[in-house]
C-alpha cells in the first residue's frame, strides 16, 4: 500500500537529516502503529507521506489516491468556533467533490455519531469530537486511513470506542491503517505491524516480533 524508499528529510534541507534514508513496505490491510520519543519525525514521516511535504531525495509510492488522514490534535483548537458537526462534514464534502448527500450520514454512522449532526463541535467532548474527525476522515471512502495519535487527551471510555471503530474499519472494511501512536497498549493490542523512529531511522516489526523485544 505504501512503499518507500531511500527517503531522506530535513526542514532545513541541510544535514542533519531528520529522516535518513528510510525504506518502509506497508501492506495493504495492515494496521501499522508508529512509535517513537517526541521529535522523532512522526508527524513529518506522515506528512511526507501525505505529500504535504516533499522529500529531499527518495520516493514514496502509494497504490491508492483515496486516503483519510485525522491529524495530531492541536492544544487550542478553538472549540467555540460556531460550527455544527454537519456543516463541517458537508464543507469536507465539497473539498472532495462529492455529491451523495447520504455520505455524511454515512460517514456518521460509521462512528455511531449520527445522533450528533445538529451539535456544534465546540459542545461534544474531546472523544466525540474525535468520533467526528475520524467521520470525516472516512467520507471518500479512503483505502488508507492515517491517525495521528488518535487517542492523546481522550477520556479512558472514549479511547476504548475509538480503537473498536479503527480496529473494525481494519478487519472488517480491509482498510489499511497507519497511526502515530504515543498509547503502547493500544498499539500493542491493535496493531499488526509496528514501525519505530529512532535517530532518523524507522524499521518495521511484525507485532509478535515487537513484542518479543520489549
Ligand atoms: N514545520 C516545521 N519546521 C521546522 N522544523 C519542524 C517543523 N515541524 C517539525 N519540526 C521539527 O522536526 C522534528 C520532528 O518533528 P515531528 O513533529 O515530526 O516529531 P514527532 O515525532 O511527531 O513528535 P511528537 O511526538 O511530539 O508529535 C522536531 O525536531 C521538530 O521540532
Ligand atoms: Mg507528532
């Protein structure tokens, strides 16, 4: 689903690379989990491969255009911004071009959420609002779904719903995941591959294997 390789990256465009000459082989109907200490280039690999940044050198090849992308949480999102959970989703559906009014309930249904489409995001809790983002995420119907710590500052009960959604959307609809993931046990429960960032490398463990090591 997604190959790479010789991926180099710096922001500078200078040495030191903070990703350097990585090569990864993603299945497709994996469900990967990427691990690393914070600044460990994550959020920049996912970014890359995004194509919302450009490598210096190497090549990333993707066997799908559909990808739903649920990006890091940001500290201060302004949660008062006066919008409802269905004006949200219909402005994504224009983004996508998309035309079936039924996509929203869909992409509602998906998450359980489809009792939310008149709440303003700024009155759901983070786990809801994070049902939503993921919602959204889902309305092209993507092949590769990539979650950027999905459940960082989520409620215990929340987290619990959020992974048995992405876990089912794995499983059950064949779509390949890739989550950045600060939650071990998460990634240790859901995850059938794990990639770990460590001084510009990554490396790629089937979970058994992972497991062994700890
Ligand atoms: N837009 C940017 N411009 C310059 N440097 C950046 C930019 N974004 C990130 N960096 C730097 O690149 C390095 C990797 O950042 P990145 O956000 O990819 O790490 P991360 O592994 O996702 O960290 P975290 O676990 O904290 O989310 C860090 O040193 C960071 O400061
Ligand atoms: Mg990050």
């Amino acid at each position: 689903m997604i190959q790479i390789r010789n991926l180099i990256f710096s922001y500078t465009g200078n040495t030191p690379y903070i990703l350097d000459k990585i090569n990864l082989n993603i299945m497709e109907r994996s469900y990967v989990s990427i691990l690393g200490e914070n600044g460990s280039a994550k959020t920049t690999l996912v970014k890359l491969i995004l194509n919302l940044l450009k490598p210096l050198s190497g090549i990333i090849t993707l066997d799908t255009e559909k990808i739903g992308y649920v990006p890091q949480r940001v500290e201060n999102f302004n949660s008062q911004f006066p919008i409802t959970v269905s004006e949200m989703l219909k402005c994504h559906m224009k983004v996508l071009k998309l035309k079936n009014s039924r996509s929203i309930l869909n992409s509602l249904e998906a998450v359980g959420m489809e009792n939310f489409k008149n709440t303003l995001i700024g009155d759901m809790s983070g786990g809801q609002q994070q049902k939503i983002f993921i919602a959204r995420a889902l309305m092209g119907n993507p092949k590769l779904l990539i979650l950027d710590e999905p459940s960082t500052g989520i409620d215990i009960q929340s987290q619990q719903e959020i992974y048995s959604i992405i876990k089912h959307l794995n499983l059950h609809l064949g779509i390949t995941v890739l989550a950045v993931e600060h939650n071990l046990k998460a990634a240790l429960d859901n995850s059938t591959h794990i990639c770990l960032m460590e001084n510009g490398s990554a490396t790629l463990y089937p979970i058994d294997e992972y497991k062994e090591m700890l």
